[in-house]
C-alpha cells in the first residue's frame, strides 16, 4: 500500500525567508506525485506535479519540488516566503495497486507566514 | 472553463437524517471523484466515476453511502442515515485523464452531523 508522510503539521516562517516543506512516500511502482495547495474556504489547487519526467519540477507562485527515489521524498520550496503563501498543502502519490487514478495524502502541513 | 462546483458549501443534519451532496465537473471530464476529510485526519479517496459507470468504490466507508452520477455529468453522494462520525468536508474533483494530469477539486462540502 501507498503511504505519504508529511513532517510537521504546522510550519511557521518570517516573510522573505526560505520555505521548505517536507514529503515521504512509499510506493510499490514508480509513483506520480503531487502537491496540492489549500487557501482559506477554497478548494485544493494544483501547485506541481511529477510523473517520471524531469526530477526537478517547477510550479505555480514560485514553488518547486525535487523527486529524489533514493530519498523517497518530495520536499516543496520556495525561495522567499510571501504573506500570501500562509496555506495548507498536502503531498499526494498515485500510482501502485490503487492504480494511478487514486491519489493518498498526506496528512497536511500548515504554512504560517509573519511578517 | 468553470471549475469543479460543490454544493451546499457546508451542511448541519442531526444524526439519522439525509443528507445529498452535488458535485458538477468541468464539462467533458469523464472521471470524477469522491474524497473526505475528517477532521484531524488526512484526506482520503472515496470512489471514482468514468463517465456513469463507478471504476473504484473502494474507499466508501459503508453501505450508508450511495454515489451516483447521472448521465455521465453531474454526482451526487447521499448519506443516510447520517453518523456523528460522517461530519468532514467532502471533496470532488474531476479528470480528462487519469490521474497523471493531477485533477481539478471543488471547493468542498463541509457536513456536520449533531
């Protein structure tokens, strides 16, 4: 079965400074993965995704996130923090028995951003 | 393109009543998907549609769930009678493809059962 791992529920950063939020997966098959952005009373939004191409992948509002199989991890960044950043993300992985419709989440990590 | 629209936005029932739940995709995405969140707890997949037909309904929790999807466009998820356990917020989302493109989420229903 597939599992992600999400270190740290709550993560608080200055604005300006880095932003690293942290992502372990277990997966059977080569995994598709996924980070996904939560704003206050909206839905969940695509920031990136892999899925066996480039292992340094590039989203929106200036984040990326590195696959790195040896490590199965997944870690977003961004290089400066932005007031507007303060949201929730999950890592997401599909793939495995679920196939690679089904997505497994994360529990979540809640960015705090003070000024 | 409208997105993926979710109604009501948030939902009070008293434990042992009904509840629906709607979901309407993007026009012309052929899979959709159910997901919940229970407080505290991470969001977890409940069924997948392709068109009307359910691919996967592994992940509904009981018989006190029932997904539908009419005609291949819009959902709905009833619950009945609804659990104190079933409060959450519930997600749809739908696809072109699936999965590798990521899917596109609604805005999510929060249900609340007294």
């Amino acid at each position: 079965a597939q599992s992600v791992t999400q270190l740290g529920s709550h993560v608080s950063v200055s604005e300006g400074a880095l932003v690293l939020l942290r992502c372990n997966y277990s997966s059977s098959v080569p995994p598709y993965l996924f980070w996904y952005v939560q704003y206050p009373n909206q839905g969940l939004q695509l920031l990136l995704k892999y899925t066996s191409a480039a292992t340094l992948v590039k989203g929106i509002n200036g984040f990326e996130a590195e696959f790195k199989k040896s490590e199965t991890s997944f870690h977003l960044t961004k290089p400066s923090a932005h007031m507007s950043d303060a949201a929730e993300y999950f890592c997401a992985v599909s793939g495995g028995s679920s196939g690679y419709s089904t997505l497994t989440f994360g529990k979540g990590t809640m960015l705090l951003v003070s000024p | 393109e409208a997105g993926v629209t979710q109604f009501p936005s948030h939902s009070v029932i008293e434990k042992g009543q009904t509840v629906t739940l709607r979901c309407d995709p993007i026009s012309g995405h052929d899979n959709l998907y159910w997901y919940r969140r229970v407080m505290g707890k991470e969001i977890k997949f409940l069924l997948h549609f392709v068109k009307e037909s359910k691919q996967d309904e592994s992940g509904m929790p009981n018989n006190r769930f029932l997904a539908e999807r009419t005609g291949g466009t819009y959902s709905t998820l009833k619950v009945q009678p609804a659990e104190l356990e079933d409060s959450g917020v519930y997600f749809c989302a739908s696809s072109q493809d699936r999965g590798a493109g990521g899917y596109t989420f609604g805005s999510g229903t929060r249900l609340t059962v007294v």
